[in-house]
C-alpha cells in the first residue's frame, strides 16, 4: 500500500501483534487508534524487503498499553516522526528500533514504568537523540541496548 494515510481505529484491541509486518509494498502514514491495547509486538517488524517505508506513524494509546517489543525492528529506510500518546505504563521496549538503521528521531516517551530496554536500539546505526529526559530508574535488564547503535553519544536519563 502507497497511498495516503491509513488510520486504523481498534479501540477494544488488546494487542496488535505483527500488524503489519512483513508487507513489502507498505508506504504510507500510519495512524492507530487503540485505546485498549497492552501490547505492539513486532507491529511492523521485519518489513525487510521494504527499503521504502519512511512515514510517519502514530499511535494513540492509553495506559494500558505494556510492552511495545521489536515494533519498529528493522525498518532500515525509516527516519520519520513516530508519535505514541500515553507510554506511561510501558514496563518493556526490548529491541523496538532493533536494525531500524536509518532511524534518527526524537522520542517523547514517559518511561517512568520502564524497566526492560534489552536491544532497544541494537544496529540502529544512526540514532544519536537526547534521551536524558527519560526516567530509568526502574530499568532492570539493560543487555546489548545500545549494541551496534555507532552514532549514540548522549547522556542517559535520569
């Protein structure tokens, strides 16, 4: 899909576990309304034959929202905007931006719940963002989050 912006309203979901993954046309801004999701596993993971996705994605949540593992792993063309209203809940990232290589974009996540970030941005060669507003006070498991991630120089969070 290329077109314009896809918006998909779910607001009873519960997980959206490879959602869109593995789909080697996808081109488009994504805008999710789920409101009731606890997990975004691999939501669009793996789009490896995919060199062209670079959109905007966005992700209204609630609090319920728990874990948002390899969700964006590797998108290797993908540099833009990604927008997720409430992380405040979230306890797990574990290789979100895995092998999203090109991915260089702020992050205005609360992660005061957070506590495992395991490959959170291993090969994610170019992200070099401020993350020195994050809470990581309750991080526990903190293996390879920064593997491959050549470009990182920043100060961690508080």
């Amino acid at each position: 899909y290329t077109g314009t912006t896809v918006e998909f309203a779910a607001p009873m979901a519960t997980s959206m576990l490879c959602m869109l993954s593995k789909n080697p046309q996808w081109n488009a801004p994504v805008n999710i309304y789920a409101t009731s999701v606890k997990t975004i596993d691999f939501l669009m993971a793996n789009l490896v034959s995919n060199t062209a996705f670079n959109s905007p994605v966005t992700i209204e949540s609630r609090s319920a929202l728990t874990t948002i593992g390899y969700a964006f792993s590797k998108l290797s063309a993908w540099n833009s905007p990604l927008r997720i209203t409430d992380t405040s809940g979230v306890t797990a990232m574990y290789a979100t931006f895995s092998g999203a290589n090109a991915f260089n974009q702020p992050l205005y996540f609360s992660t005061g719940s957070l506590q495992d970030v395991t490959l959170l941005f291993e090969s994610a060669f170019a992200f070099n963002q401020r993350l020195a507003h994050w809470t990581t006070s309750r991080v526990t498991t903190l293996q390879e989050t920064f593997k491959n991630a050549y470009s990182f120089d920043r100060p961690l969070g508080r």
